[in-house]
C-alpha cells in the first residue's frame, strides 16, 4: 500500500464523513442523524449543479449508461449518479470508505478498492484529486480517460491555486512536513494533518484531456477555503480518438 493510500485508510477509519466534506458538523464526534441527512443532501445539490453546468455547457447530460465515480469515499455522490445512470462503479482506495458507502447507496452500484475496468459513459469525480501528489494524480487521470466510452461525459475536478501562494517547495519545508505525518502516524493522532492538498498544472489536465479526444472542455470556477480549482466538464466526440 502506498503513503497515499495508507493516509487514506487511517482518514477513513478516523473521520469517513469530514474526510470527505471537512466541515466541523461532519466529525465523527457529531455525526447524528440529522448530520448524515445533511451530509448525502450536499451531494444531491451538487449533482443537481453538475447537470445544470452540462446542460448549459454541452448542451447534453449524462442518461443511462454505465458511470464511474472516482474517488466515491462513502457514496456521497454515488448514490445520486445510481438515479441517473443504469449501473455506477464507485472507486476508492480507503476500505474503511467502500463499508461505509455499502450502508448509502442503491443496488445498482458496486463498490470497488481496484481500479475498475471501463467502458464508462460518464466518469465523474469531485474534491478528490487535489489529495492526490499530481504526477500520480496525472496517471490515474489517463486511466480514468483511458476507460471512456467513444462518447463519454466527464466531470473532472481538479484545483490550481490557493490563496496565499503555494506551500514551500523546498527539501527543508518538504522534510518537514513528512516528519510532521509520520509524527501523528506513529501516535495514532487526528486524522486531519493527514488530510493534504495539491495543486495541478491545468495545462497538462488539458493536454490529456485532447490525447483522448476530449477537444471541446468546459471549464468551472470552484473554491473552497482558499483552494480554487475548476470542473473539467466535456463530452468525448462521437467515435473516440
């Protein structure tokens, strides 16, 4: 198991649900009834906003069809795509995540810790990538792209910039901060300094995007505590690359 992926499993056996969406009501020490009703509603109203964007951008939505969601964590938004298209793949690397998403979503989702076979008519992931390093992230990305359907939708996010400027890139600063993980590792301690964000280069998000035939890209504004990013929503041309 990688860093990455062990980060991810302690995440999830800390705080599936703030791991997910890192707002205070969403810890495990909160986490009610009326907290997880909350929880699942922000993914309807993101999927409902994502709809929206591909019926104004592309002129097209998602309907029927096979869906991958990248990333699923416990099936936030999972379970919304299960009512729009035919059969959905939820993804995620976090075991602890996959059980929790078991108790969320419909039967026509499976639930998987390896990467999934394609082809996907629609491959969707949101708030996940930026906890991935991007030259991994990049990788995993082809293999998304590598796995769409000749026409396939995508929605994509990705972030690029942060307020403030990017952390220091230095070997100290860098040094640093893999002690500071290995510190709360080894003590078994919050799972939220595990919790890290990456900045991606857009222009190399577009130039794979167009080595799978995905020319006319969409892109949306998005931010969260200072972290701005984009959806990266198209639809593949008829007949793939």
């Amino acid at each position: 198991m990688s860093e990455a992926k062990h980060d991810w499993e302690l995440v999830a056996a800390q705080e599936p649900f703030f791991g997910v969406v890192s707002a205070g009501v969403f810890r495990m020490s909160q986490m009610d009834a009326e907290a997880r009703a909350l929880f699942y509603e922000s993914g309807d109203k993101d999927i409902a906003h994502l709809m929206a964007c591909f019926d104004a951008d592309i002129g097209a939505r998602p309907s029927g069809g096979r869906a991958l969601d990248f990333g699923c964590g416990v099936g936030r938004l999972t379970r919304v795509m299960a009512s729009i298209a035919s059969e959905v793949t939820g993804y995620d690397v976090a075991p602890s995540m996959i059980a929790a998403a078991r108790e969320a979503v419909p039967a026509n989702v499976t639930l998987t810790t390896e990467f999934p076979k394609g082809p996907f008519d629609w491959i969707n992931s949101y708030i996940v990538f930026q906890h991935i390093p991007p030259e991994e992230g990049l990788a995993l990305l082809d293999a998304c792209l590598a796995a769409a359907a000749p026409s396939a939708f995508i929605s994509l996010h990705f972030t690029g910039w942060r307020d403030g400027g990017l952390p220091s890139q230095s070997p100290l600063a860098k040094t640093k901060r893999w002690l500071l993980r290995q510190k709360h590792r080894r003590a078994g301690a919050s799972a939220e300094p595990l919790i890290r964000m990456y900045d991606y280069d857009f222009s190399e998000i577009m130039r794979r995007l167009s080595a799978h035939g995905f020319d006319r890209v969409v892109t949306r504004h998005t931010e969260h505590g200072g972290h701005h990013g984009a959806w990266f929503i198209s639809r593949r041309s008829d007949g793939g690359i």
